[in-house]
C-alpha cells in the first residue's frame, strides 16, 4: 500500500524557500557571475589580439603621421574595452536586481500555503518598499531591527533605473516643460544622481556615466545572496510553526 502524505506533514518535509534560495545563488553565481566573467575573459582575447596587431605594425619603420594614426588607433581600442566591461557589469547588477525582486516574489508566493495574500501591498514607493511592507504585514518580519540587511536595496534600485531607464547618464538634461522655461531651469542638468551616489558615478557633467565597478557589483551580490537566505530561513521557521499549530488543533 501507498502511504497518503498530509498536506501539513507534505509542508514539513519540502522547503520551498531553501530551494528557492539554492536556485538563486546557482542564477547569480552561474547566469550572472559567470556570464559576466566569460564576456570579460572573451572581450580581452579579442582585444589583445587586435592591439597585437596595431603593435606589430607600429615596430616597423613607419612616418610620423602614419605612427600618430596607429597610436591613435591603439587608444580607441583599449578605451572601447574598458567601455565594453563596463557596460557588461552594469547589466550584470541590472540582472541582479531583477533576480532578487522575483526571488523575494516567488518565497512570498510559497508562503501562501501558511499565510493568505489577502491585499495588494502596493502604494508609495519603490518594488523593495513594497515587498518590505508584504513580509512585514503578513509574516511579522522586522525590517527596522534588521534594517542592515536591506540597505544596499534601495542603492542597486537607484542605480539600476539610471542604468535602464537613462542609458547610464548619470546626469541627465532637466525636463523642458513650462514650469521649468519660467524657472529658468530648462537645459541644466540634473545633478541629483550624481550627488547621492558620486561612488557609482564615471567622469563630471553632461559626459558623466553609471559606473559599477567590479567591488561594488560583489558587494550587491553577497548582500543579496545574504538577504534571500536570511528570508528563506525565517519563512520557513514560521511555515512550520504554522504546521505544528494546525497539527496540534486537529
């Protein structure tokens, strides 16, 4: 005979929330980390072997306007690198963010099987607000005593949006609408990303750009990584307390 599993003692055996949390370190760790890792590694060979060849014809008893055009030509080889890296670790927090948005998703939908979704939990705010405010109505989470945990949130949201939604300028031209023309505000810039987050910001003026660098990129990661785990844990302690109450009552 078939043993019929109950659905409380079903709920005590998976842990949704861990293999959720396993599934988004392997997604970070493996689609994000590594593919960033394999483009950087493939942009440097094609690089090297295209700067070998400037470098070899630069050896050779050249005239001065000719050698001035290769070493110009050299320049723009290397700075299209750098520029290229720095586009791919930009996609890479971009991809960050949107993985830890539906990983946080995706547990708080686990959680049904304990703690019905009675209400929209939208409002002011940002995605993280609102997901923030969600844990905390129906699972009893407290984000102002572990306010440490989810500071870097708000930071990856702001730079990821200048990143999606500004192509990366860090400062962008003021709206011309007619408030502005009478203000006399129309045409500057606007500088307010640049002076709140100057640490994720490459040159000054209207040429500067959302630069994450390689430090920064690993610190949202672990934050993360470190987020989705401590979440996992306290879903699923309350999901079996959840079991036990509802055991103990039949």
């Amino acid at each position: 005979l078939i043993a019929i599993m109950s659905y409380p003692d079903f709920l005590s055996n998976i842990d949704f929330y861990r293999a959720e949390y396993m599934q988004f370190q392997w997604d970070v760790h493996i689609l994000i980390e590594g593919t960033l890792d394999a483009s950087i590694r493939y942009l440097d060979t094609q690089t090297k072997a295209e700067l070998a060849k400037i470098e070899e014809v630069m050896n050779k008893s050249l005239g001065d306007e000719y050698y001035q055009h290769l070493e110009d030509e050299h320049g723009v080889v290397e700075s299209r690198n750098s520029s290229q890296e720095q586009f791919l670790r930009n996609m890479a927090l971009v991809a960050l963010a949107s993985r830890l948005t539906h990983a946080l998703r995706k547990m708080a939908r686990s959680a049904q099987s304990f703690s019905d979704r009675k209400k929209r939990y939208g409002g002011e705010g940002s995605e993280f607000d609102q997901l923030w405010r969600e844990y905390t109505n129906r699972f009893g989470i407290d984000f102002k005593a572990n306010a440490g945990r989810i500071a870097f949130a708000e930071t990856m949201r702001e730079v990821r949006n200048k990143i999606v939604h500004a192509g990366a300028e860090a400062n962008t031209l003021k709206p011309l609408d007619e408030s502005d023309l009478n203000s006399g505000d129309a045409g500057q810039l606007d500088m307010e990303f640049s002076e709140n987050y100057p640490e994720y910001v490459s040159g000054t003026g209207f040429g500067a750009e959302v630069s994450v660098s390689e430090k920064q990129l690993e610190e949202h990661i672990k934050a993360s990584v470190d987020l989705v785990g401590w979440l996992a844990g306290e879903l699923r302690t309350r999901e079996l307390a959840s079991i036990g109450k509802t055991s103990d009552s039949q």
